[in-house]
C-alpha cells in the first residue's frame, strides 16, 4: 500500500486528531476513574481494558497535582466509559456527581481573581496546565461573551460527553465563584439532542440548542463584571507566580519527536509515509531530522511503529472499523502484515483483542441499581 495517493475511505473519517505525545493534567484522569468506580468497575478492570498498569490509576498516581497523563488515555476513557453507563447523557452524570469541577490551577486562578470575566481571561492563559491540546477562546461582543472550548486542532471533535462535561464544569464553577445561579444566553452544541434533555436545560436554560454549527456557551457581558467570592489579590499573585512556573515546567511541544509523530499520524490513511514526506513537510533535510531524531534517542522506523501502534488500538476501539480497514488505514500493504504488528505490540492476535469482555461489537455492560446489568439487545 505505499506508494500513490489512495482516495478509498471508510467507515470513519480520518481526520486530525490529538496532537501525538500529548499530556493532560491527571485531575482529568481522577474524574474519570472515579466515575468508572461508580460504574462499577474495578482498577484491575479498568487498567486491563485500556492496556495500562494498575498502577496507572493507584491513589498516589492521581494524587499528584502536578502529575500528566498521555492525552490520547483519556480519549479512550470517554469513548469507553459512556458505554457502560445507564444514563445516555455520561458527561452530565459524571459532572452532577462530582458537583464541582476538577481543581487545577486554572480554577484557583479564577477563584483568587476580583472578578468571574478577569479570572476566566486569566485562566486561559494556562489552559495547557489542564490539556496540551486545549483550544479554549473568548469571543467579547457589546453586549456577550461567547465561550468555544476545542481539544485538538479541527475538524478533530472532542467525544460529545467530554464537551457536555467540560461545558457544565464551566457552569458548576461559575456558579460556586459568583454565588449566583447563573444560566447562559444560550448553549450550542453540534451533537443532537439526547431522548431526554431535561437535565440539559434546567442548567442550560431556554438558549440551549443541539445540532448546532458549533459548540459554545455564551454568557450576558454583565456576568463578567460579577465579583468573585472570597477573592484575594495577594492569593492571585501567588497562585498566578505558580501557575506560570508550572506552565514552564512542561515539555516543549515542539519536540520532535511529537511533530514526527503527528505528521506520521495525518498521512498513514494515503499509504505508509515515507522519511523524505515527513522531511518534506517538517521542511528539514533527511539527515538533519536523522540526526536530530538519533539524539533524542529515536529513530523515523521507531516513531512510525508508535504512531501505528497507537492508532490501531483507537480503531480496533471502533466497531464500525473492521480489521480490514484498520491495516488499510495504518498503512499496511496486507492484512496479514498488520496481523504480525499487532501480536508484537500487545501479545495478542487484533481478533482476540478486539473479542475480548468489554470490547466493541461484545455485550456491553451498563450499571444498574444492582450493579453492572448486561444491555438488552
């Protein structure tokens, strides 16, 4: 399959996705294993369906506040997760029950600020500390304030439950900072309307739209000049002076290896990339991004087996995808060249991996008032 240009497409648009080698704050991570503990499942379970230690989600690990998970884990979180839920709307019932959103630094700079508009421009500009791919945008009208939170860069779309939550954590923090309860102008989202919305719109209000042209929450400009309870300006430079240092503290995403990465992952559903096409849109010349990649103690061969890696356990998480399309997106000549990669990337052939308790295309399991209760089919 390498080689010309294919124009086949499958079931799943391939698109751009999160940026490779991304992290995100583990605060993210420990609002998602204590919603899959509320659902029943065990660290074990959990940690044997994403193929990662247990100790990946073990108490000291979310513990840390400074701690960062790979972005592309939490993605297959909240594409797993919802799965096994009985409510349809996941990101509301994992917000509800967590009744205030994580507290990263962002929140504490937004608390300590004078005022909900100064803390949530203030926020912004440390939005990485929460995600590497986090896009958020303020958008000031005469007389509102326009909200859009992206994760990746477009046409990439975060999993509708992940923006639910992210749009209500929004809320539940403006809420507790202000002491009011605040309800948008309006509530734009570009996926269609659950069966039952009701919660969406008592948070939402009578501005809440599905199947809109964008995601976005937009606020009355007066909201901005709401005084923040308890705000300390003293406290505001201190946590400001820290969040900044931690902002540094972070790699560089301009690290190599994740743009190599990153522009395997765009041209593996053409064929497999070749080095002088990565070279060619990195604008390096191939012995210096050689010589580069050696010295970061990586090689092209080894960063193109990673971003195959990868990808495959995201499409074999789709059951719309089926083996087939998933060696002819990664690249692969046959299936039975993607059939090797696989069983020495995991240990497993991609049939049993994909057949395995809890896998697309299995029973799925959904908690019920006594436990995990099997969907009626």
């Amino acid at each position: 399959m390498s080689g010309g240009t294919r124009t086949r497409r499958t079931s799943l648009e391939v698109s751009s996705k999160l940026s490779a080698g991304g992290t995100a704050s583990v605060l993210l991570l420990r609002a998602l294993v204590a919603g899959a503990m509320q659902l029943g499942l065990t660290l074990e379970q959990l940690a044997q369906t994403m193929n990662v230690p247990t100790s990946a989600f073990s108490e000291p690990a979310l513990a840390d506040p400074d701690g960062r998970v790979p972005a592309e884990l939490l993605l297959r979180l909240w594409e797993y997760l919802p799965r096994l839920c009985a409510d349809e709307s996941f990101g509301f019932w994992l917000a509800e029950r967590l009744q205030a959103p994580p507290l990263s630094l962002a929140t504490w700079v937004i608390s300590s600020s004078a005022t909900l508009g100064q803390g949530f421009e203030r926020a912004l500009r440390y939005q990485r500390l929460l995600h590497d791919d986090a896009r958020s945008e303020l958008f000031f009208g005469p007389d509102e304030l326009r909200y859009r939170h992206q994760i990746g860069a477009p046409p990439f779309r975060a999993p509708s439950p992940a923006l639910e939550f992210g749009f209500l954590s929004f809320v539940q923090l403006a809420r507790r900072m202000t002491g009011r309860a605040l309800v948008p102008r309006r509530m734009l989202f570009r996926h269609a309307a659950p069966r039952d919305a009701s919660r969406h719109h008592a948070w939402f209000g009578p501005g809440l739209r599905f199947s809109a042209d964008v995601d976005e929450l937009v606020l009355d400009r007066d909201t901005l000049e709401l005084p923040v309870l308890g705000a300390d300006p003293t406290l505001a430079r201190i946590v400001e002076a820290h969040a900044q240092a931690a902002l540094t503290r972070l790699p560089s995403t301009s690290d190599l290896a994740a743009r190599v990465r990153a522009r395997i992952s765009e041209l593996l559903a053409s064929g497999s990339p070749s080095i002088d096409a990565i070279c060619q849109r990195l604008h390096l010349s191939r012995r210096t991004l050689q010589r580069q990649l050696s010295a970061a103690g990586t090689s092209f061969a080894a960063e193109l087996d990673h971003a195959r890696h990868q990808l495959a356990l995201r499409y074999l998480a789709d059951p719309r995808i089926s083996l087939q399309e998933a060696a002819f997106l990664l690249g692969f000549s046959e299936a039975s060249a993607f059939h090797r990669a696989f069983v020495r990337w995991t240990g497993q052939t991609p049939r049993s991996f994909r057949s395995q308790p809890g896998a697309p295309g299995q029973e799925i399991w959904r908690a019920g008032s006594s436990g995990l209760e099997p969907e009626e089919r």
